[in-house]
C-alpha cells in the first residue's frame, strides 16, 4: 500500500511537471523590451554635447 501511495505521488508529480513544461506560455510572464540598445556605449564627450544642446549653450 505505501509503495502504490509512492507510485501515485510520483506519478501526479511527473503529470504536473509536464503540463506545466508544455504550457508555459501560460505561467510565465514575458519581459518588455528594452528602450536602449545593449550595444551602444555613451562617451563623455556626446554626453557633455548632449548636456550643452539641452541647456541651451
């Protein structure tokens, strides 16, 4: 009787897992993009330039 408690545990366990594995569209929340590029580098000069044009120099 333990054993087949065991078994049904295990096998509701796997069950779970599977559905869960093909339904992750469902569970897991999907990132927003990111408004920057993650190749661009900002040197200081553009952004002492940058500075300058918004400040009104």
């Amino acid at each position: 009787m333990p054993l087949f408690l065991l078994g049904l545990l295990v096998g509701a366990s796997v069950a779970i897992y599977m559905y869960l594995l093909n339904n992750q569209d469902r569970f897991v929340k999907k990132n927003a993009p990111p408004n920057d590029p993650f190749n661009v580098i900002y040197l200081p000069a553009d952004l002492e330039a940058y500075k300058k044009a918004h400040r009104g120099e």
